[in-house]
C-alpha cells in the first residue's frame, strides 16, 4: 500500500498568530533541576528547557515559538553531554534550516483507496489536497505548566487543526470501493495536541500525541499517525553524517539492517524481521556516523504507556514482515520490499541507493493506517492479524513516546541500538510527568 511519505507536504513558517501570552509570560523561570527561558537560537524564538539527567548533567530542548515571524510548535535545537576522558563534552542536535527541518510536529497520511469508478488514490488527493501536509504549516496555540522553586518537571503543549479528508457517510469497511464523487467527501480539521514533558533525572524527554475525534464517527476516516516528525542533525550537527542502521520494534517483530558499526547503510544492506517483540516496548532507531570523528549518534523513539493507556498498532501489511533478506532474497527498497512496507517513516526516503552513503536524516514515528476507521484487526501478511482500536469509545487517540538521543550503544559484537536498550528497559530514563 503506498505510503505517500516521500509527498509529505506543508507551508512551512507560513506565519500564524502570534503565542497567546507573548509579552505577558516571565521570560524565565527556575525549578528543582529544570527551567525555561524565553531567548533565541540563530534568530528563532525559543522557549529553551533545561533540565538535570540521571548523571546530573544538563540537557536542553528549545522549542519554536508561534510568532508573526513564522509558526511554532517543535524543536529545533537540542543538546546534551557525553564523557569524554575525565571532563565531558556537549552534543548538538539542531534542525534549523526551515523547510522540513526541526523535530516533534505532527503528520498523518490518509490511507490509500480504490474508487468505485475504478480509481485509486486518496480523498485528499481527489481534491487537489496534500494528503499527509507537514505539522508545522499550521500555527499552534501554546500552554505551558508553571515553574515554582519546587518543581521538578515542566510541559509544553502546543495544539492546532490538522485537516484529513474523509467520507460523509461511514463506512464499514474503508478498503471496500469507496465513492469517488466530490458529493460523498467531507473535509475534517482535527483537533490535535502535543506535549512536550522534561523532568530531572531523566534523560530522555516525553512528547504526547493526542488527536479528538470528537466531530466523526467511526468510518468516515482513515488514516496513520506518523508524529512526531522532523530532520535534524543528530549526530553533533554534522549534515555530513552518514546513515549507519535502522531499527525498530512494531506490533508483531523487532527489525535491523544489521550493518557492521564501521559501515553505511545500503540498500544491499543484510535485514532481519522476525525476531518476536514480546514484551519490549515498540520503538524505532536511526544511527548515523560523524565524518570526523567516527562516533555512531542516535535518534530514536520508543512508546512510553502510562496509566490506562493501550497504545497503538504499528505496521501494517508486508510478506517481508516474519522473514529476513537471507530467506526471502529481497534488497532493502528493491521490488519486493518497498518503501510503503516499513511502519516508521526513516531512511527510505533518504535516498538509499546500492552504493553510496547517504546524510538524509527524515525521521517519525508510525501506527496502522486504518485509525478513525471501523476496522477491527490488521493483517501485518498473508496468515497475521491483530486487533485494533481504530476509533476508542473516547474519541481520543493517545499515545506517548520518549525521545532518546545520544552515543548508539551499537557494536559489531552486540547490536542493539540505544533506542532497543531503552526499550527493553524495565525502567527507561524517560520523563514520566504530567500525562496529557
């Protein structure tokens, strides 16, 4: 099924109204072990947060502020510190460029149909829509807990209207031949939010995805949820890193390119997906290698439940899925194995090609594509389904997920990105405050 990702489109900094409380906030403020501070990275305004990890040191995330400059909404600077000998040295990620670039926005493609005159393709598209439009085309309304002398957390929640095409009448079964006529459409603007959460002693920091379905019913839509999304420079701000590894863990297999820790990610790459999840935690990994120094950075999500939360089902259908390239012959994005078969948006959209090392860093987050819809399981191939909660009784869709960054703890000898570490952890450093 096509992914559309590599036509993910938006208005990036179109503007926007400027931030609620701009002018009238404190422009910083100071807890136990985290802060925030109204400033500027490169020009951008910024709302900076800092807090203490779990080795005491200091990490920071700037996110972008909705202004009349430009719209806000995700970060776009972040750092933290590495040993280094006896001192310790502090990393850069930084997504500053504009276009895609900048971290934690949100996408979500519309599923892909066939019509009942015989065409194919998305709703969105019939209206000369962008199906999946970038999250930071729109302008965001910020939030943001207040810090006393006592706090030892804080959170920033941005939210907006994110519109997905849908039909009038619901549908039973949304993979069933859908009405092409304009008249049979209906174009929703969904309520979205998203919540940063940063707590001393933790490393990693949390983002909440929450999407109200409140003005559909189940059936009318159907869709994926690829936030958060983004491009930055994770490995020290080096645009000349090249791509090393994928990783991740979805609903059925962990999978890995398995590429040696000196080497780049080709598509003639070895890859294994068969190896059962179980109990980890869902998650997904990009490594890349500084060209200077040789060190393997790490971008990576991993699902973080917290209280009465399901969690999502990620994947969807793929014969790749259960098998590895040695049994099934096929090359990473050769004609068995395309780009619409990964769950997670990554490095098949980077360019990969059979030889040469690729600097592409795109990279989100994924789930089914049938959320909004009346389905009730997914077959992930031929003989493998699960079940799905496409539309809750709530009308809510929630999920959370940590952002880990840092040297990949990848080795020839054991590899395992910090991202699988973190989520076969039975307690990952990750914020666990203030659940939106």
């Amino acid at each position: 099924m096509p992914d559309a990702g590599n036509g993910d489109a938006g208005t990036p900094d179109g503007g926007g109204e400027v931030e609620p409380d701009a002018g009238t906030e404190p422009t910083s403020e100071q807890g136990d072990g985290v802060s925030r501070e109204t400033t500027t990275v490169e020009g951008i305004a910024v709302d900076r947060y800092t807090w203490t990890d779990s080795q005491g040191r200091p990490r920071t995330v700037s996110l972008k502020r909705q202004s009349s400059a430009g719209n806000g909404g995700y970060a776009i600077h972040m750092t933290y510190d590495v040993p280094e000998g006896a001192a310790w040295r502090t990393v850069s990620v930084t997504g500053t460029a504009g276009g895609e670039t900048g971290f934690g926005y949100f996408v979500a493609h519309e599923l892909y149909r066939t019509f009942d005159n015989g065409t194919s393709g998305t709703i969105a598209g019939k209206h000369g829509e962008d199906d999946s439009p970038l999250g930071l085309g729109f302008p965001v309304e910020a939030t943001r807990s207040e810090l006393t002398a006592a706090s030892t957390s804080a959170s920033h929640t941005f939210t907006l209207r994110y519109p997905k095409w849908g039909t009038r009448a619901a549908m039973a079964d949304v993979t069933a031949a859908t009405a092409a006529a304009s008249s049979a459409h209906q174009k929703f603007m969904v309520p979205v939010s998203i919540r940063w959460v940063f707590e001393k002693g933790t490393d990693f920091p949390r983002i909440d995805t929450r999407m109200d379905l409140g003005e559909a019913t189940a059936g009318q839509l159907s869709f994926d949820m690829r936030g958060p999304y983004g491009v930055v420079e994770f490995a020290d701000a080096n645009a000349g890193a090249t791509l090393n590894n994928v990783q991740w863990g979805d609903s059925r297999h962990h999978f890995t390119t398995g590429v040696q820790a000196a080497g780049a990610l080709t598509t003639q790459a070895n890859w294994t997906w068969n190896e059962p999840i179980g109990n980890t935690r869902k998650y997904h990994a990009l490594l890349a290698r500084h060209p200077a120094t040789g060190v393997l950075y790490e971008l990576g999500l991993v699902e973080l439940k917290l209280g009465q939360d399901t969690g999502l089902v990620y994947g969807g259908y793929s014969l790749n899925n259960g098998t590895t390239r040695a049994a099934s012959g096929n090359a990473l994005l050769g004609p068995g194995f395309g780009a619409g078969e990964w769950p997670f948006q990554s490095a098949q959209y980077s360019g990969v090609s059979a030889a040469s090392p690729v600097t592409g860093k795109k990279f989100a987050w994924g789930s089914s594509p049938f959320y909004g819809s009346a389905i009730a399981s997914v077959y992930f191939n031929n003989g493998v389904s699960l079940p799905i909660t496409a539309f809750p009784a709530s009308r809510a869709l929630v999920y959370r997920t940590c952002l880990v960054l840092g040297v990949s703890t990848y080795t020839d000898a054991n590899p395992k990105s910090l991202a699988r570490v973190t989520a076969e952890s039975g307690a990952p450093s990750c914020a666990t405050a203030s659940p939106l």
